[in-house]
C-alpha cells in the first residue's frame, strides 16, 4: 500500500530512534523522561508484538527500559486530520498491546504510554460524549460518563504551535524539519513553500550533513519529496532553491512521482508561450496530476480498470485535487471517487 505523503514522512523520520527519543523526550513529563534509559529505545516490529490488527495498527510501536530494568511501551499514533476515534483507536492499541507483551513476558504487562502527532487544519478536538447519553436524564448521562473507558495520552499538536526562532531546539535538525515540514507545508502556495525553506536553509544544511539515520541525502530526498507531493511548488524551483542553500547541485529529490510533475508542468510551460498559455499549463498540470493520482491508486488498491482510469484521465484539476486529499483517509475506491 502506498503511504499518503504525510505518513510517509512521518516515518521517514520518527522510525528511526535517534530522531524518536529526542521528540519523545521533549513531550513527556520530564520525571517520566528522568527514568527511561533513552539509549535503549528500539522500534518494536509487529512480529515481534502480534499485532494483527490490519487497518488499526498503529504507526509506530517503541519500546525502551526504565530505572528497575522493566519494560515501557510507546504507542505512536500520527493524524493529519481530527478523528472522531481517535481515543477508540489507542484504546484498542492499548489493550492488545499488554496481553501481546504479558504472553512474551513473565505474565505482566507492561507501562504503556500512548502519543498522538497532529498536525490538522484545526487543533486536536477533545473527545466527543457517547451519542446515546444525550438520551438520558442529565444526573445519569452525567454518571454514566464517569464510568466510560477513560484514556489519557501525550498529545503534540502541531495545529496550536506557531512556527517561531528558535522551534524546538532540542530535537535533532531531521526531526525539527520533519514537523516543520509537516506543520508548514500542505496547502501552501509555491512561493510560500520556497520562503519555509529559505527560513528553514540551516536546518536544511545540518540535516544535509547529519551521519545520523537515514543519511544526509535519503533525508534531504524524503524532504524534497514530501514539499513537492503536499504543495504545488514546482519541482525545477524546489531543485535549484535546494542546490542554492545546500551549496551543491540538487538531483536526487526527483523520485517518479515528482518527475511526473514537473514533466506535466514544463509541457503545460511550453504550450503557453503562445496565445493558448493558460489552457497548456493547466492541461499539463493535470496530467502529471491524473498520472500521480493513479500511481497511488494502484498502490492503495489495485490496478484500477478501464473505467477508473478514464474517470481519473477526463477528470477536471478541481477533481483530482479533491480526490487526492481524499486518498489520505478513504478506506473504498469507491468512497474516494464519490461525488
């Protein structure tokens, strides 16, 4: 299945522990930091935990050892919209994931702390009261909301934070960039895009020539890649701002997707230099948009058939934007392709 850009930066960054301990350490309560041999933290595979969930598991798992050589579990949960399950969803993470690690154990489960990256439209929503209690009389709605399942998490909202100098120093440069990344560039205009970066060139640079995991160009790529598929920022600009503030000639962020659009972009540039600009431009712009769009598709769900490849070809550029930002959060063809 092919990731939506947001989650495939996400994990570009925050699988690797390096990155994962310095945000962790920065969210949770410093005498929970205090404790936690942060050296010890590891990704937890999900052969190794038995989670078997499909669709409901979760982003990213990490454990690590506390002072008295027990066992804490990290649940990571990454949203870029509000979900109205969300507490539902680490709930059942929660609980799956004590049995799985008490079978590995000596029978006891283990700490469990959950965490929640959102970086929405608007801030993360506080949950919503259980539909049949509004019902009921208000003494018993009252009580009985009481004794619902209660789950409290560490939540890092990206909405809620203005970017700001410094932003969050404590974080290796790969993490701070990739929230930035994340908080600052979706639905974003291309010169907007190109002025982030400007602001961002020494983070851009440290990440650049960090030895840490991935490696200094896979990270500058996945960087590349992400400002490129959640903005309409054109590929050619993005190369040559990258070589400018990285001092060097900037190649590898062109991955398929990306030269899909710029190749949809420069023949649309071409068309347009005569009286039929505009209709080149666009014409070329969604083409490498269809193209990109049928890419994730078959990905997500299979080679689509003729009909869907049609839809998606004759579509109109207002469509495909529609159906791309869907493509993060639709479970059916079907649903993504609604009307």
């Amino acid at each position: 299945m092919l990731e939506a850009p947001h989650d495939a930066l996400f994990r570009a960054v925050f699988r690797h522990a390096v990155h994962a301990a310095s945000w962790l350490r920065s969210l949770l309560p410093a005498p929970v930091g205090a404790v936690i041999a942060w050296r010890t933290l590891a990704p937890a595979p999900a052969a190794a935990h038995g989670m078997h969930l499909r669709r409901q598991e979760a982003d990213l798992v990490f454990t690590a050892r506390l002072a008295g050589a027990c066992d804490l579990v990290l649940v990571v949960e990454h949203k870029h919209d509000a979900d109205a399950d969300l507490h539902g969803q680490l709930l059942r993470y929660v609980v799956h994931l004590r049995r799985a690690f008490a079978r590995r154990g000596r029978g006891v489960p283990p700490l469990v702390v959950p965490v929640v990256l959102h970086h929405g439209t608007a801030p993360l929503p506080a949950p919503a009261p259980h539909p049949h209690l509004a019902a009921l009389p208000a003494a018993a709605a009252s009580a009985l909301a009481a004794l619902q399942p209660q789950l409290a998490f560490v939540g890092d909202d990206l909405a809620a934070e203005p970017e700001r100098e410094p932003w969050r120093p404590a974080l290796t440069p790969f993490a701070q960039l990739g929230l930035l990344c994340l908080h600052g560039l979706p639905r974003r205009l291309p010169d907007q895009v190109l002025a982030a970066f400007d602001r961002w060139q020494d983070l851009l640079r440290a990440v650049d020539r960090s030895d840490d995991p991935p490696g200094g160009r896979d990270a500058i790529e996945a960087i590349g890649w992400y400002a490129l598929a959640a903005s309409e920022v054109p590929a050619a600009d993005l190369s040559e701002a990258f070589a400018r503030i990285l001092r060097r000639p900037e190649d590898t962020i062109m991955s398929t997707l990306e030269r899909t659009y710029q190749k949809g972009k420069a023949e649309g540039r071409n068309e347009g230099r005569n009286e039929g600009h505009e209709k080149g431009r666009t014409e070329g712009r969604t083409e490498g948009r269809a193209d990109a769009l049928l890419r994730q598709i078959g990905r997500r769900f299979g080679p689509p058939a003729d009909d869907v490849v049609a839809r998606v070809r004759t579509a109109s550029l207002a469509d495909l934007d529609r159906w791309t930002d869907r493509i993060l959060d639709a479970r059916t063809l079907a649903e993504l392709l609604a009307d």
